[in-house]
C-alpha cells in the first residue's frame, strides 16, 4: 500500500501541489458523466482522466461516423459504425490505468423519458452540444437534485459553457497575495506573552539581526502606541514615521554607520503587511448572516454547520475575529527564534480549532446528526481558510430562459458594444430557435447558406423581440453562424475541453473559484468574457 501511495505521488504530484491530497482523493471519489462523446466532450473527459478521475460514465446513442473520426483525436477507423459512447470509453481509459469508465449506448432524450434519476447519481453531469430542449429538461432534473451540470458548447469559431447549480460553496479558495493572519494591532495573549521574553534595547548585537521581523515590528508597534495613545499607524504619513522609526531601532558600527541588520529591513519593507486591521472580511459576514447559517437542520451540509461554529467561535472566543490561521511567512532570523514564534502561532490555531470543533460536535448534536459526521481535519482546513471562503449561487436555466425573468436590462447594456460576447450569445440561442423551427441548424448544407441568412435573421429578430431588447445585431454576426454550419472544428473544442475540465475540478475539489455563471469564447478575436445570466 505504501509503495502505491509513493508512485500515485510521483505520477500526480504537480496537481499534488495545486490541489493537495485531500483535494486529489476528492477527485478519485467521483464519478462524472459526460453526455455525448463529441469533440468537446472528449477533449474535457481526456482532461479528467489524466489528472485521475475516479471513473466516469459516458452517455451516447450515436455511432461513430467518418465526420468523428475526422474531428476526435480519441476516435479511429477500426471503430467507424460501433458505439460512439463504447468506443470513445475505450480509448479514454487507455490514458489512465486509475481511472474507471462505463458506457451508456443510448441517447440521453430517451433516458430522461424513461428514467431522468439516472442522472441523479453522479458527482456532476457534463452536457455537450445538445438540444435546447433537452438541455432544459436536464437543468432541471439535476436543479431539483442538486446535482451540479456542467452545459459546453462549440458552436464554430464560438465556446460556450453554463454551470447550472443552485449553490457552490468553496472552503479552499486559494486567493492571490493573501495578507497574512499575524494580528499585531490586536496580539493575542500567548503572543503578548512571548514578546516579552524580547528586549531589543538590551540585545547582544548577533540576537538583535536575527530577531524575527514580527518581533521588531511588534516591539516598535508597542512603542509606538505608548506615545500615540493606544492608536496604531493607519495613514500613508503615520506609516513612513513608524518606518523611521524602525530605521531607527538598527544599530550603528564603531564608525556610526548603520550595521546590515537584514530583519530590520525586511520589518520596514512589511510595515503594511504588519499593519494589516484585524477584521472579519464583508463576505464572511454576510455568509454568517445567511439564512442556511441561522437556521441549521438536518439536511444542512457541512460547510453551513462548520460556518455556524466559526460564527459562533468569533462572537464568543474570538472576541469579534475569526479561529487564527496559524502560519507566518518565511523570514531571515535564528531558527531557533523562528521556530518558537512558529509555534506560538501555530499552538494558538490549533486550540482555536479545538474550541471551534466543540462547536461542530454540538450543532451535528442539536440537527440529529452523529457529532463524528465533521472530522477533525476538515474542522482545521475549515478554520484555517475561513477568511477566504466563497459562495457561488447560480440562477437555474429555467429562470435565465423564462421572458419574464431573463435579466434583459443586462444584456441591453452589454449590447451598447455591437461586438460584445453577449452578441455570440444571442447568437446561440437564436441558432436554436432556428433548429426549433427547422429541424436543423443554419448552414448545415452549403447550398442553403445564404437561403439560411434571411431565416435566421428573422429567428434572431423574433427572440429579441420576444425578449424587449431593443438593440439589434450586426449582419456580420448572422453571416458568420450561417457560414458556421453547426461545426465542431477541434481547434476551438480542445480549448473548451481544457477551461471546462478546469472548472469542473473546482467544482468536484471545492477548491478555487468557479464562474458565475456563463462563459463566452470568441476565437476569432481570441477573447472571452463571463456573464450572471
């Protein structure tokens, strides 16, 4: 067992450091299906097996055609006339002896007819190119089962993709240059405690340039609020002083040249990172305020009632600030001094956890549920990662597509630019509409091209109509879906299948923030843009 887990590590280990290992077994605990085995579907599934999805289960009634062998890097003659879902399964789960794969040789229309919870078994449904109808019926039988669908799309020289699910929370959002959690405007008794045993006045010059730079900043900061009332530096011109001041605090040689003390320069270089206010961040107060906070039953999941605990852990313990998240950042100093300053935070988050999962194991107690349910470990990534979790609540399709609840004022002022994405969307649902009416898409056969013009003009005109959005689209625009023929070109579907198998990691992980809620690739500009429809 051992030496499997040394050699899943050697074969994973760059998504290892993205993810984790808890975020990887999340990953092998999947079980992911893919609705239709096109070009896009397969690209996104390839994405999926290599980093080690669990297994996956592919939902096809079509045969394969010369058209995929053509257009699928997975697919190959010898198959031509088989099972597009069997084959395309084949062939996956060649790139990845971990991974499991199933096949469904039936169209997914006929099973939403006769058994729609089939869906509602998988980890994440992954929809591509599709019937709007059938993708509506879809949406909602997973909204209903809240089960996250992933909707993608190649429509030409067009990507679209769509996450329907009603809410997506995210504990690991892994934000960009996080300040760190090291509370010096409002230190924490074993921090207060430790500052003591420092003396920077009375220091043998090696100890004193090789203090840890908190330590100097601390030191100073007492000082400092001594002879200004208790207030720390908060403007631009408070925060130069108290550099002087540090600058101050570096010793001079025999000649009365300041001496290279390297921590007293990095604690100048960190005076706003050091200064940071102590506070709890907007989101994570209206996530405290949320209702599914306040009121907790049994069908409550994990992050609401690890979120309830750290509310309550910040309005009691915390004293109005959330569980410490225990880390400081490298710096130059004694290792020995390093260390013991390390611990010191690392001690205090750990018994912030503790009084926090008291917390979990009380409210699972009061909801019914075993007070085991919430490990230990999930308490500690929880806290440690509380000031940055994230909410996602996607509107359903059916509320994007109902006339009376289409956000129209939105896409009006989208549209103020003729060569907005949103223009690409409107384009897309009006090629569908187009398929409504005609019982195929625009272009299809070269010869009705410019037939096909006027038409989808006209599908394009009625839906803006219907819909009260008084801009219209540049002729451009149709002439080029028209030209477009419904294609699949593998060009654009590779980078779809890479940005949708990306999102659908955050969602299967929890790590990382997903969009909200549509996605627009325009190849021909290289562009894309997100929009909450």
């Amino acid at each position: 067992m051992a030496q499997v887990a040394v050699v899943k590590e050697q074969k994973y280990d760059r998504q290892l450091r993205l993810w984790g290992d808890h975020g990887q077994e999340a990953l092998e605990m999947a079980h992911v299906c893919l609705i239709n085995a096109t070009a896009t579907g397969t690209e996104i599934l390839k994405n999926l097996v290599l980093p080690g999805i669990g297994s996956f289960t592919v939902v096809d009634g079509n045969l394969v055609s010369g058209e995929d062998v053509g257009n699928k890097y997975v697919l190959v003659t010898r198959f031509t006339s088989q099972s597009r879902a069997e084959a395309s399964m084949e062939l996956l789960r060649e790139l990845n002896e971990d991974v499991t794969g199933n096949f469904v040789a039936e169209d997914p229309e006929q099973l939403l007819d006769n058994d729609p919870s089939f869906f509602c078994k998988f980890t994440m449904v992954i929809a591509t190119q599709l019937l709007e109808s059938t993708v509506l019926r879809l949406a909602e039988t997973l909204w209903n089962a809240n089960i996250p669908l992933l909707i993608c799309r190649t429509y030409g020289f067009v990507g679209y993709m769509r996450i329907v699910v009603e809410e997506h929370n995210v504990v690991e959002s892994h934000p960009d240059n996080a300040l760190e959690d090291l509370r010096l405007d409002q230190p924490f008794t074993e921090l207060q405690e430790h500052l003591q045993l420092y003396d920077l006045d009375n220091m043998e010059r090696r100890d004193h340039s090789h203090t840890p730079w908190i330590i100097v900043v601390a030191k100073y900061l007492e000082k400092w609020c001594r002879e200004n009332a208790g207030q720390i530096p908060n403007s631009y011109k408070e925060k130069e002083a108290f550099r002087d001041l540090l600058r101050q605090g570096i010793l001079k040689n025999e000649n009365g040249m300041p001496e290279d003390e390297e921590n007293f320069e990095e604690a100048v270089k960190n005076v706003n990172t050091a200064l940071n206010t102590t506070k709890v961040p907007g989101n994570i107060e209206e996530i405290f305020n949320d209702e599914r906070c306040t009121n907790l039953t049994q069908q409550s999941s994990d992050f609401w009632i690890l979120a309830r605990a750290v509310k309550e852990f910040t309005a009691c313990e915390g004293k109005g600030n959330l569980p410490l998240r225990g880390t400081i950042p490298d710096m130059i100093a004694d290792s020995d001094k390093f260390i013991k300053l390390q611990n010191v935070y690392r001690e205090k988050a750990k018994n912030d956890a503790s009084t926090v999962e008291n917390y979990v194991s009380k409210l699972l107690q009061s909801v019914g549920r075993p007070a085991e349910s919430i490990s230990e470990k999930d308490v500690r990534l929880f806290c440690r990662n509380c000031a940055f979790l994230r909410l996602v609540r996607c509107r359903s399709l059916a509320a994007e597509y109902g006339i009376d609840t289409a956000k129209k004022d939105d896409i009006v002022s989208f549209m103020e630019n003729p060569d907005n994405e949103i223009v690409l969307y409107l384009m897309l649902r009006a090629v569908d509409r187009f398929h409504k009416q005609h019982g195929r898409y625009p272009g299809v056969y070269n010869y009705q091209v410019d037939g096909d013009f006027s038409k989808l003009k006209t599908c394009l005109n009625s839906f803006l109509q219907e819909y009260g959005l008084s801009r219209g689209v540049k002729d451009d625009y149709i002439q080029e879906f028209c030209r477009y023929g419904a294609a699949e070109p593998h060009t654009v579907a590779s980078f779809l299948g890479g940005a949708a198998a990306q999102e659908a990691i955050k969602i299967i992980t929890k790590q990382f923030v997903i969009f909200n809620n549509t996605f627009i690739y325009n190849t021909m500009l290289q562009t894309s843009a997100t929009f909450q429809l």
